[in-house]
C-alpha cells in the first residue's frame, strides 16, 4: 500500500482491469473454499482431521484480507468498482 501522504502510482487501465478481474475470481474461489471448511468442521472428524480444517479456515481468512488489500489498491487507482 502507499505510505501515508504519498500519492500512489498510476497503474494502466488494462492492467488495473485484469488485476480487478483477478481480484473477483480469487474472492469466488475462496467463498467456495471457505464453505467447504465451514462444512467439513460441522462432520464428526477426529482430532487431526480437525486441525487440518482449522489450518484451511485460518489460511482463508488471511487470503480473504490479502484479497481486500489489493482491492483497496485497485480502489486508489480510481475507475470502476472492484465488486464485492
């Protein structure tokens, strides 16, 4: 992200799309990630199997505000929504 009072470089348009584009396929890879780990922790597993889906919600997770940090830098370049 671009330090504080420091105005962000200019991206070109058909890069700043293609990372938008980007940005929207990843979150909807990760919404089906997310929900498979929120079905596997809700079946009778064992202690290992457990942690093994706490590991994928947690990677989740941080991937869903990797995925937010770079909409905010698609935000700044200005131009069309970046979605949801």
């Amino acid at each position: 992200m671009a330090q504080a009072g420091m105005e962000p470089s200019k991206l070109p348009a058909d890069v700043t799309k293609q990372l938008r584009t980007l940005a929207h396929d990843l979150s909807n890879a990760i919404e089906t990630i997310m929900q498979a780990s929120y079905l596997l922790s809700q079946a009778k597993l064992d202690d290992t199997n457990k942690r093994w889906v706490e590991m994928i919600e947690a990677a989740s997770r941080q991937a869903v505000k990797v995925n937010r940090e770079i909409r905010e830098v698609l935000r700044a370049q200005g131009g069309q929504n970046t979605g949801s």
